[in-house]
C-alpha cells in the first residue's frame, strides 16, 4: 500500500489567473461552470471516472458524476458507483475507535497491549506503550515496512489478525526490528503508518468481539443508510465497482490487502457523503447519532503539537486550497480521493475517481467556491 506523505507545515496554494469560461479564479461560479471545469480537468488529466458531492447547510447540495467506471464496458459513473477509496478508510476506522471510547471500552491513553492477544513492542524502547491516542494520530514509532500483500480478483485469504501478529511478534513472516519501528520513543515522532491504521481495526474487533468489517456495518453504514459500502469484495455488487486504471487508461485488476481497514473501504459517492454529513452536523443525521458532537470537537483538536501539528484523531488539516480543511486524501493504485469539510463553515467536498497520480485539488478548490 502507497504512503501519503503528509506535509507538517503549510501547503502552498497553487494559483490560477483564469477560472472556468474565462472568470476569474477568485469569482463565484455557477454549478455549470464548475461541470465544465471538472470535465477539463479529467480529460487535461487522464482521469477515467469521478464523482463528487457538495455539502452546505448541513445537507448535500450537489451531487454529480463524470467518465467512466469501466471503459471497456462504456459503464458510465453514476452515483450508485461504487468507489474504494484508499485512504479515506481512514476516518472510518477513527469513528469505530471512538464509538468505543464513548462507551468507555477503552480510553485513548490506554497501553493498546492491554487489548491484544499478541503484544506490539517497539524494541528500542521495550518499556514504553504504544496507545491509541498514538496510532491514530500517526506517533506511534510503528513503520511501514515494503510488506506486499495485495490479493488479486478477490478478498485477501489472510486474516487481518494473522498478518498482524506476523507483523509484530518476533519471527514472524513480516517481522523486522529495523523495518518495523523506529529508532525515536513512541508519542514523539510523526510518521503516517498504514499497518497502525489496520492494528486500530484489529483493536475494535477484540474490544467489540466483533470482526472489523461487521462492526462497521452494523453501527456506522447501517445507522447512516449506507447500504452500498463494505470491506470486502464479497459484500458488494462488483458489477458497480469502478474499474483503476492508471495513466494509460489500462485497467488494474480488482485488488484488496491484508492490512484491509488502512484503505479497503469501498462505498458510493451517496453513502460516503452520509458519513461526511454526520460530521458536518455534530454526528446526527436521519435520527441516529453516529458520535457525540463533543467527541467529534476532541477529533479535531491537534495531537502531538510538539512533533506534528495537521493530524487530529484519524483526520488531518489541509491548507492547500486557501483555507484550512479537515478531512483525508487517498492514494492508491488507479485511486485518488479526497474527503474533507471546513470546520468554521461546515461546507465540505468529496470528490471518488479511478485515476491515478491526480491532484485533485484544484477541482475541490472550484467546488468550495461554488458555494459562495
């Protein structure tokens, strides 16, 4: 799985002069003008298939989708289309964790080895605990080393739980002292792990006694309608999936990895706008509480601030467009995406496509000024 390397200081805005259909970057622009530029974008960029949504008033207010799910097959992306997309998993995970600190299964500085029937050491420093608060804020010294554990055309075979504990007990296939931690204490160095992201989802199926994917479905896409969103390959219908392509426009064959919760989620532009939605209204939408609006507030608060100073509790801030976001990209083989929401506004963006080595960036920028 790629690594997104998350800049620690502000991000240079990149600047336009000329917006869609000659205006001014800086205008308001209309919701045609914003297809339009999205349509030059993907075609300036290779992009095969996209879809988006705008939040604003605390409901969706524009939802759209352009190109391709499976060029082959002229399949054209829809808002049933179904998406995996990398790294906005992420969040996901987050939420999970954090249903369970709300019901006070757990607490956020705990030693995560007090809920695991392996321990996760880092070896440099053998007496001091990796916690939660660690993992999701990415300070925990575990590192990502080059394991390769994609399966193709189907679910990994691997357990999440075998492939940890081969990852992290000595002997194991993927063990490495060198390679799987590093040399500074856990809590005061920044390094975004995926292989952390998947020991949260192992975290929440030995806490909840449930398997990661199940209880995700029952207490966060279930309450929040997202009836076409899933883990794994076999809980959805793989006729709707967008085909990855990279920048050739070949197709990669459908593929799934072991360490599964750090970016396998796939789900629709409707469904994943639920979650976002949630957020925007402090955790409340058709009638279910997803979280607690205090506990999204201390989601947001920064963590680590003396070594890092974007991440909060398995979301980030993001400057780049002018404006300091929350939310996650995801990268990863033939995907690009992009999920956040301006906390003082409450106005939010997504934006799924199955292109590869795409900044998306500037097509969420016009997507935010359309809201004006």
């Amino acid at each position: 799985m790629k690594k997104i390397i998350v800049v620690l200081t502000a991000l240079a805005l990149i600047s336009f002069t000329v917006g869609c259909n000659g205006q001014n970057i800086n205008a308001v622009i209309t919701f045609d003008c914003l297809n339009g530029f999205i349509k030059q974008e993907m075609e300036s960029k290779r992009i095969p298939g996209l879809s988006a949504s705008i939040i604003k008033d605390d409901e969706i207010i524009w939802v759209n989708s352009f190109g391709y799910a499976n060029i082959a097959n002229q399949i054209k992306v829809s808002g049933e289309t179904i998406f995996m997309v990398a790294s906005v998993s992420k969040p996901v995970v987050a939420t999970a964790i954090m249903q369970l600190y709300e019901k006070g299964r757990l607490d956020l500085d705990d030693n995560v080895n007090d809920y695991l029937p392996f321990q996760v050491i880092n070896p440099n420093y053998p007496n001091e605990h990796i916690t939660f608060r660690m993992l999701l804020a990415h300070t925990s010294s575990i590192n990502d080393n080059d394991y390769e554990v994609y399966s193709w055309g189907k679910d990994s075979p691997v357990a999440l739980g075998d492939f940890l504990r081969d990852y992290f007990v000595p002997g194991g296939e993927h063990y490495s002292e060198v390679e799987n931690f590093h040399k500074s204490k856990p809590g005061t160095y920044y390094d975004y792990s995926n292989v952390g992201f998947a020991l949260l989802g192992y975290l929440v199926e030995n806490i909840s006694g449930k398997p990661f994917d199940e209880y995700c479905k029952e207490n966060i896409f279930i309450p929040l309608g997202m009836t076409s969103t899933a883990w794994k390959l076999k809980d959805i219908d793989i006729s709707r999936k967008a085909v990855p392509y990279n920048t050739d426009w070949q197709p990669y064959q459908h593929y799934t990895f072991a360490d599964y919760p750090a970016g396998q989620l796939m789900t629709t532009i409707n469904d994943i706008s639920n979650f976002l939605l949630a957020y925007i209204r402090g955790g409340a939408i058709n009638g279910r509480q997803l979280l607690l609006s205090s506990t999204i507030e201390l989601m947001k608060d920064r963590q680590f601030t003396e070594v890092q100073n974007v991440f909060g509790l398995g979301w980030y801030y993001d400057s780049r467009i002018g404006q300091e976001l929350f939310g996650h990209i995801g990268i990863e083989m033939g995907i690009r995406t992009v999920m956040f929401f301006n906390p003082e506004t409450n106005i939010g963006g997504i934006i799924l496509s199955n292109g590869e080595d795409v900044d998306l960036f500037p097509i969420l920028e016009q997507m935010f000024k359309a809201t004006k």
